[in-house]
C-alpha cells in the first residue's frame, strides 16, 4: 500500500524524459512509475492507485495501440473503479474515443498540456473520492438488513418500514412479484425482532401438494395415516418462540385456509390424527405475489383471513422500480459467484453495466443474480461483456426501433415458453395473444413449437 495519506497516481509511460516530467509535475501526489504493462499490474495491485496515467505506446508494440489497449483492460480487470486517463498522440482522435469505449475515464493529447493535465487528473481523484463515498452511503444505508442492497428510494422506504415493524408483533404481509427478495426481507424482520434468538421457520405453500401441506403446517400423531410411523411436529411448531415465514399464502389451498385461520385466532394447533390442543407463541410474517383481494372475489382466498394476515402490509419494489440498485447488485453478485466457482472475474465491461441498466428484470433479483452466476461460469475473459449476459440488444447502440421491438419481441415468446413448457395455451395467454397468432409469431422469429404442444 502506498505510504502516508497521499493521492497515488500511476504512470504507465516507457519514455524516461516523460517519466521525469511527469513525476516532477505531480510531485504533490503518491507517484508510482510503470514501462510496461506486467509492471503496472503489479504496481497496481501493491499500490492501488486510484488514478492511472497511461500512455497508449508501450512495449513490445511501442509503435502501435494494441498493448495499451490490453493494459487498460487488464488494470479496470483488477480494478474497476480505477480512473484510467489515456495519453493519446496529436489528433489521433480514433484512439481517444476506443480507448474511451473500453473503460477509460478521459484522455489527453500529446504534446502535453501540464496545467490541462493537472486539472483532468485532480477532477478524477475527486470523482473516485466521490464514488467511493457514495458506495460507502448506499452500503450502510441498508446495513441493518444483511443481504438487502441498493440505494434507491425505492428500497430504502421498504427497509426502514421493516425497520419499523419489527420489534412488533405484528403479522407481517409481503408483497411482491417473483424474485423481489421476499424471504431475506422476512429475515431481516426476524433478525430485527425481539426473537431473534428463536428459529426463523419458511415453508413454500406453493410448491408442496395440497395433501401434505397440511401435515406440514400442523405435524401428525404416530399412525394418522398409511406412512406416519411417528409423531411429528410441524413447522408452526417448530417455529415456537421464533418467527414462521408462510411463503406464497396466497396459493393455499381454500380447505386449509380455515384451520389456519383457526391457528390465527386461538394461536393452537392439533395435530393431524390428535385430539390435543397445543398452545404456540410464534410471530407470523406471509408473503406473496398474488392480488389478494382479486383472489377474494375470485372466492379463492377467505376475507377474514387476509385481515388476519395484513395486519402491517409492505410492498417490495421490483427491481424496474429501483434505478441504479441493478449495477450494485450485479457487481455483489459476480463477487460471489466468482468465489463460488473459483473463477477469476473481476468486473464488467462499460457496455455490460449499461445493458444491466437498461434491461427491464422482469424475473427482479433472482433473474438478475441467475444470469449473473450464468455470465460468470461462462466467460473467457476477466470482465464480462454483453455478450455473456445475453440480453440481447440492451446496452448495445442499437438505433433501429423496429429491430428494437421484434429482439424484445422474441425475448417475450423465449420467456413465456421457458415459463409454461409445452403448454401452448397457458404461453398464449402469458403473452396476451390467440394460439393461432403464437403460431405466427414462432415462425417469424423461428423459434421451434414444442413436440408435445397441447
């Protein structure tokens, strides 16, 4: 590390003169010198400057371009957040614009301006201070609930609502579209409550069959049924003195909504195939996607049990809803999939993190933190580029709205028909057309009709 409080500044230059100049001009500043680029790597990991200086020449191609490409590269690799400003020859205004297409800050053209200089560098220290700090902000903003990242309005006012509601008993009901974060949020409550101490308990009422859901919920005495060779507690059960998260509530089946609105009134369960009635202390908090009070009218979902259920209702943005909460989360995410698969990634490319912006995340986080993992055990290089996320035209600098609107068209069908499988119908109606005009449109943007279609 670079001694003292200074500024560090890099110089990736192979010219002495140069070397000289430029270390007597910055003399104020932490100044580390490089000739090549395996040296300025290696300064730039002892060092960690947070400005970089870099003249385009170096060796072995010192008369071309394509080594000071591979360095500025290989160093926003090692360190994205590294402001690089690229020296650049008199005019040559195709370098200075590539070089800043592959990541750089700025640049400044030879022969150099020392005071013009001067000012470029100062304002990129500044804006890396600046950046730094704000990243700082947004990861305290949300300290309190771990694993919630972002810094838009949006989550903010969901954090300090479960912030608020926490330390009461209160039944919680979470409301959000697939993929939101549901259940780290009602963790976070868990976490924040009095009973943190206790077990937090979460069972899916979505993705277990109806006839063990039940078994599930409430346990069963030895010899209830073919199969129960034992007592078993459960899941309220085990959640005594803790918290039971009821994933996807609003899929319960109706027959067991009034034994569980029954729990919710006498805080007793009675086990499958018993007669005893036994007192729970748990604190509940529901979750789910659906419009309850559509399912209400509907008559799939009981009124006096939403009421029972929303006693304090919070709403998890979607990630559309959350500008500039994409990036953040990306770059968490390729951290840990990199230490998950042992993969030496280490960033995004400029063009990566403007289609990560761009892209609408309709799956939100969880989509989100799938293709990143994906992007990652795929990519050849130290920095994922828009073509390992595959997202098709976003971030690209794609003009031509027709051409816009038939690759999100395609994107739409691709969703619609990894969602509903084979079932031709159910993708005709996630996409709000007839089955005829489904077929027209798989043969327009030739994507293959499942053999098995109904």
């Amino acid at each position: 590390m670079s001694s003292g409080k200074q500024r560090c500044l890099l110089i990736v230059e192979d010219d002495t003169g140069l070397q000289s100049q430029l270390r007597w001009s910055f003399d104020d500043l932490d100044v580390v010198i490089a000739g090549d680029r395996p040296t300025a790597i290696e300064l730039l990991r002892r060092h960690q400057p947070a400005v970089v200086l870099q003249d385009l020449g170096l060796p072995p191609d010192a008369a071309g371009t394509a080594e000071g490409f591979a360095t500025i590269t290989e160093i926003l690799a090692e360190a994205p957040h590294t402001k690089v400003i690229v020296v650049t020859g008199n005019g040559d205004r195709d370098n200075a614009v590539k070089s800043i297409g592959c990541g750089a800050y700025d640049f400044c053209s030879k022969p150099l301006d020392l005071e013009v200089l001067r000012l470029i560098v100062d304002r990129a220290f500044r804006v890396h201070e600046l950046e730094a700090e704000n990243r700082k902000l947004r990861s305290q903003s949300t300290a309190a609930l771990e694993g919630i990242i972002g810094g838009s309005r949006a989550i903010l006012d969901a954090c300090r609502l479960i912030e608020k509601v926490s330390p009461s008993s209160a039944t919680v009901l979470l409301l959000g579209e697939t993929g939101t974060g549901k259940e780290l949020f009602a963790r976070a409550i868990h976490r924040l409550s009095t009973r943190r101490d206790g077990p937090f308990i979460a069972i899916n009422c979505a993705a277990i069959p109806e006839t063990l859901l039940e078994a599930e919920l409430f346990g069963h005495e030895k010899g209830a049924y073919t199969g129960a060779h034992k007592q078993t507690k459960g899941k309220i059960e085990l959640a005594v003195n803790g918290t039971l998260m009821l994933d996807e509530i609003g899929d319960m089946p109706i027959a067991l909504q009034a034994k569980l609105l029954r729990f919710f009134e006498e805080r007793v369960v009675e086990r499958i195939g018993g007669r005893e009635l036994i007192p729970v202390d748990v604190r509940i908090v529901c979750a789910t996607h659906q419009d309850l009070p559509e399912r209400i009218r509907e008559g799939r979902f009981r009124q006096d049990l939403f009421y029972r259920v929303s006693e304090v209702s919070i709403r998890l943005p979607p990630l559309r809803e959350r500008p500039g909460d994409a990036v953040p989360l990306a770059k968490y995410f390729l951290e840990q999939a990199a230490s998950r698969h042992g993969r030496s990634v280490r960033g995004f490319t400029a063009k990566a993190l403007k289609a990560i912006e761009a892209y609408p995340w309709r799956g939100n986080v969880r989509e989100l933190e799938n293709v990143i993992n994906s992007a990652v055990i795929m990519s050849d290089s130290k920095q994922i580029g828009p073509e390992a996320l595959q997202l098709g035209a976003f971030g690209e600098d794609v003009l031509d709205l027709r051409q816009v609107r038939v690759d999100a068209e395609k994107r739409a069908i691709q969703r619609a028909l990894t969602q509903a499988g084979s079932n031709l119908s159910r993708v005709a109606g996630l996409l709000g057309v007839s089955r005829p005009t489904l077929y027209d449109l798989l043969d327009k943007h030739g994507l293959k009709k499942p053999s098995d279609a109904d």
